[in-house]
C-alpha cells in the first residue's frame, strides 16, 4: 500500500499511523471490486439517440449549431466496455461521461478508467453529448456567461438521460440488469452526471433553460429556445432515466437544491483542493483564468467540499475522497485510488449499502514495515494481511 504526499517532507517517528480494519460484506474481493477479467471489448460509436441543434449566439465565430429553425440533429454516440468472455446475463451499467467544459473533450478521455471498470464486471458506456460552448478561448467573456454555462449543462444532462433510456430500452441485447444503472464523470462530465442523477422533476428545471430573448434573434428565428423538458427528446420515451449512485470527479453544482433529501442515491464525490478549474469549495469556475484577465464573469458554483456536508445534513448518503493539494486532473497513483474507491462503492450499493464495516481500531501490535523513512513524497506500508485503509496522521491530528 503506498501513501502519496506532496506537500511537505514525511519523518514518520513524529506521526501517528492510524488503521481502519474492516471485513467488508460480500464487497472485499472478487467480481465487482478486483479486475477479475484478463480483458475488455469494446464497441466503438454506438448510436444512442439524437441531439437538437440550435445556436445560442449572432457572433459567427463564437458558435456551435446549425441555423434555425432548428430542424437539424445530430447522432449521439458511445463506446461500449464489456468484460471478455463474460457469461452473465444482468450486468451492472456504468455510464461515463467526459470533461472539457462542455466546449471539447471526447468519450475517449476517460477510456483507462472505463477498461478498468470493465474488467471488474461493469458494462461500462462512455457517451459523447452536445458540445455547446465554443472552445475559442478569445469568445468566452464575450459570449459565455451563466444562462449559456446553464444552457450548456442542460443539453449535455438531456444526452446523458437519453443514453439511460437507451440502455434501458436496449437491456436484453446488451445483458444489463436496468435496476442497476449508475454514472461518473469528471470536469463537466461530473456536472453533467450529477445533473442525470439529481435533475429529476421539471419543478427543478432552470430558468436558463427556457427561451432567452437577450440571444438575439435570427430573421426572426429566436436563437436562445426553449430548450425543452428535463428528459429531452434524444430517443426512447417511456423508458427512465434513473440512476442509482453516481461518482462526480472534479465537478460541482450550480444549485444545491438539486439535491433533495435521505432518498436521493448515493455519491461518491472525488476533488482536489488545489483544483484552479473547479472550486474544491464554493467559488467562480476557472480561477486560474480569471486571475489572469482572460475570463471575468464569475460563474458561482459548489464543489464537492461543500455538497458532501450539505448532502449529509439533509440526510444523503455521500462520500467525499480529497487529494490534498491535488489539481483538476488526477497522477496515475490517484486514479489507482479513485478505482479502487469506485470500484469498493458500486460494489456497496449493488447490494443496497450492505458493506458494512466490522471494526474499527488504532494500530497496536501489529508488524507493519513502512519506508523509506524519512521520506519526501511517498511512503509504503506492507505487512497488512487483512483489507485495511491506513491514515496518516501528524501530531496536529491533520490526516
């Protein structure tokens, strides 16, 4: 087991090493939490449904669309994960959703996570979505504010339910149990699915969403519309677009009144404290930018710092794993840990939060060898014979 730190050096004489013991129930080994399959197939640019164009500005240069009147679709795609040589018949869907600030990025970028996944069992699908921002650096103060950074959000969200339904209404040909469905993304792949996953009443539906005269308008054709329902009209009415847990990577809220109370699924929230594109905390996106004079609207958000104890005071159940000093990306040896993290609460929730621990102690008497010692910005414990996680703590008590 290796520790990552990176901020100062590490004399562990002066720390005081702390082990949480647990059996975790029917989640400690096999299918589901170990990458139990040697190898993945994928199937690349599945069709999952469509997405309406539109335009949201005059600024041709500044633009993705097509003309109205918006008669125009474009073909949602996805890659799909599946365990090789994989016999069973109702496997759990994870839906991955890519970054890039709703501007660029492809369902590609998260492509090691999703092998990873799917080698542990999952039906792993990684959608593409509506892009909606432009990605010219030199249009954002000119044509990005909240009501299009809301407007962006909406649309992708609508794609992501629509790949639900897809799933859904497509499980028997692909051999997914559609009561258990869940989601993950990261950057505004984690807006997004935190939108899929808590954007469920049209009560919630924001006003950005709805027609915005301020766009402008072209031969009299509004170019901000309304956008339309919560569900979207992507494809396969009828079938939900429930998920069951969701896993948000370096994402926020634009509303904390998205989340409702005890009966909202799961999370497992994952963020960097030193994140200059996301907030950890409640802050302006983009900060770093913003600090250099290249974007100034400020577009208020919630990071995960803030919605894990404001989903645990209204009675959700959220987790909230922190990189100190950690960025907007992730180093391999925390995407090791995001897996196993990830792997560990889907696991939990497939068998409805059953995954208890057993016990809890401070170590005593148990031989462990930790080097090197001292150490400058990692260190590795071994001797553990039972699944443990380890915590590190100085003599301030700071983990």
């Amino acid at each position: 087991m290796i520790l990552m730190r990176n901020l100062i050096p590490l004399t562990l004489a002066s720390f005081l090493l702390v082990l949480n013991l647990s059996a975790q129930n029917l989640c400690e080994s096999g299918r589901y939490v170990e990458p139990v399959f040697d190898c993945v197939d994928t199937t690349e640019n599945i069709v999952y449904g469509q997405g309406r164009l539109n335009w949201s500005t005059l600024n041709l240069l500044c633009q993705f669309g097509a003309l109205p009147p918006y008669n125009n679709f474009q073909n949602l795609l996805c890659d799909v994960y599946e365990p090789c040589n994989d016999t069973e018949t109702a496997r759990p869907l994870l839906v991955v959703i890519h970054g890039g600030a709703w501007a660029g990025g492809n369902k590609r970028d998260l492509a090691p996570y999703c092998h990873q996944m799917a080698q542990r069992g999952y039906v792993v699908v990684a959608i593409s979505y509506r892009l909606s921002i432009t990605a010219n650096v030199l249009c954002w103060n000119a044509e990005l504010d909240e009501t299009k950074f809301i407007r962006a959000f909406y649309r992708a969200m609508q794609d992501a339910k629509a790949a639900v339904r897809y799933f859904r209404a497509n499980a028997a040909t692909w051999r997914i149990d559609p009561d258990q469905v869940f989601a993950a993304g990261h950057s505004a792949g984690a807006f997004t699915a935190l939108g899929l996953t808590y954007l469920r009443d049209e009560s919630e539906r924001p006003a950005a969403t709805l027609q915005q005269s301020y766009c402008g308008n072209w031969f009299n054709e509004q170019l901000c519309t309304d956008l339309g329902d919560i569900e979207g009209e992507g494809g396969n009415p009828g079938f939900s677009s429930a998920v069951k847990a969701v896993i948000p990577m370096s994402g926020a809220l634009p509303d904390l009144t998205y989340l409702d109370g005890a009966n909202d699924p799961p999370m497992l929230l994952v963020h960097g404290t030193a994140d200059d594109v996301v907030p950890y905390g409640g802050g302006c996106v983009l900060p770093a930018i913003r600090s250099l004079g290249l974007f100034n609207p400020c577009i208020y958000t919630y990071g995960s710092s803030v919605i894990q104890p404001y989903a645990d005071s209204i009675g959700m159940e959220a987790e909230l794993l922190t990189f100190e000093g950690g960025g907007h990306g992730f180093t391999q040896v925390q995407w090791d840990s995001i897996i196993i993290r990830s792997a560990r609460f889907l696991c939990c929730q497939l068998h409805d939060g059953n995954c208890q621990a057993v016990g809890t102690q401070e170590l005593t008497g148990i031989p462990l060898a930790i080097f090197p010692n001292p150490a400058t910005d990692q260190i590795t414990v071994s001797g553990l014979e039972s699944p443990a996680e380890v915590i590190v703590r100085n003599m301030d008590g700071r983990a």
